[in-house]
C-alpha cells in the first residue's frame, strides 16, 4: 500500500484530484494553495439563488415603487452576504 501511494507520488507531485476534492496552485513543497471540496457546486448554487431571491423579492419591486430605502438596504444586505460568502470561501 505504501509503495503504491509513493510511487503515485513520485510519478505526478501535482495532481488535479486527490479524493474527491480538486487541488490547484501547488507551492514549491508540493502543497496545494487552493483545494476545491466536493461542496463546491452546492455553495455556488445556493449564493446563486440567495441573489436571484433577494433581487425578485426586494430590489424589482422597490425600483417599481421608488422606495429607496428599501433599495438601499436590499443592496447593502445582498453585498454583505456576498462579500461574507467571499470571504468564507477565501479562507477555507
């Protein structure tokens, strides 16, 4: 078992994939700088939709109404929760 996994190694230092997770911007120890998690299409779709929600249910029908302050804070609250989302993803 050892031997195989060594010799996986040694013939790519670098792989796309280990497990179910994607590894990309190795750095020169042969450590991934950035790991995609097997989530990561669940994630994309749900900040997707967190918009797409917040855009029908708050921001049409406030520039519908001209109701500003609504505009306004649906605009700061949708770029708060993209920003935190960023940030998340970012970091793990």
């Amino acid at each position: 078992m050892v031997s195989r996994l060594r010799r996986n190694y040694e013939e790519d230092p670098q792989p796309r994939k280990l497990g179910h997770m994607y590894c990309f911007a190795y750095n020169d120890r042969n450590e991934p700088r950035v790991v995609v998690g097997p989530d990561f299409l669940f994630s994309i779709a749900q900040v997707v939709l967190a918009n797409l929600v917040t855009v029908a249910v708050t921001l049409v029908p406030a520039i519908r109404t001209s109701n500003w302050i609504v505009l306004i804070c649906g605009v700061v609250i949708l770029t708060f929760e993209n920003i935190c989302f960023g940030l998340t993803v970012c970091v793990n």
